[in-house]
C-alpha cells in the first residue's frame, strides 16, 4: 500500500519518526565528528557504545518506516528505549540538583517526549502497517492502545 492511501494519523506518526531518528543520527554523527570515539567520555562505557552504535540504529529504523515496514515501530521502541535509559542515565543526578535546566528545547526534553510518543504509539502503527490501512479510519492510535 503507498503512503498516500494510508490513514492520516499513520503518515503523521512515521513523519514524526523519520524526523526523530534523522535528527538523532545527525546528532551521534556530529558528536563523533567533533568529539571523536571519545565524545562521549562523560558516561558510562556501555552508555558510550549505545551511543555510537545509535549512529548505525537511528537512519535504519528511519529507513524501515520510510519503507512503512510493519518491523519498524517495534524496532523504534526499542532503539528509544535504550536512548532514554543512556540519557537518563548520565543526567539523573542533574536533573535531581537543577530540574528546571532540563526545560529547554534541545536535549533531554525533546529525546524524552520522542521516546514517549514512539513507546505510546508503536503497536499501534505496527498494526496498522502490518493490515496495509489503519486501525480504524478516523480513530486515534492511542484511543486503540488502551
């Protein structure tokens, strides 16, 4: 089925994560230009690896719901995940000291309400992939997922 006969909320919802993991590959691969293997030298070393390999993991899972590949969403849920837990991971102990720094438009905020929404909505999108249409023309995914 071509995107343009797919439902709207499941165009918009793979727009968001094309964006989301382009934005995020674009991010790991200036890290790596900038900051070479030790970009990260500020966390942990398994959270240092996430991070690198992220730059192999993001454009694919871009790549799968580019294609509107049912094994996308669940694959982003993961890849999500593991991003989440990394960052949170490194920034738990400053958010606990300065909360309010963490409420700007770049960093942890927008990784954190990406992660959300790919957690909230990939079995959704995964179904409606997977049935070549949607849940249900005009219902919301997250209405679904209850």
């Amino acid at each position: 089925m071509r995107w343009g006969d797919r439902p709207v909320w499941v165009r918009c919802t793979a727009v968001v994560y094309v964006a989301g993991f382009l934005e995020g590959t674009g991010a790991h691969g200036y890290f790596l230009v900038r900051g070479g293997l030790d970009a990260y030298h500020y966390a942990p070393m398994l959270v240092q690896l996430l991070f690198h390999v992220l730059l192999l993991l993001d454009p694919l899972v871009a790549l799968l719901m580019i294609r509107g590949r049912p094994g996308g969403p669940l694959p982003a849920a993961v890849v999500m995940l593991a991003d989440l837990a990394g960052n949170w991971n490194i920034a738990w102990s400053a958010v606990t000291t300065h909360p309010t720094q963490f409420l700007r438009p770049v960093g942890l905020l927008p990784i954190t309400l990406l992660g959300v929404f790919v957690l909230l909505t990939a079995l959704p999108l995964r179904r409606a992939l997977a049935s070549g249409g949607g849940i249900r023309a005009g219902v919301s995914p997250l209405s679904e997922a209850g």
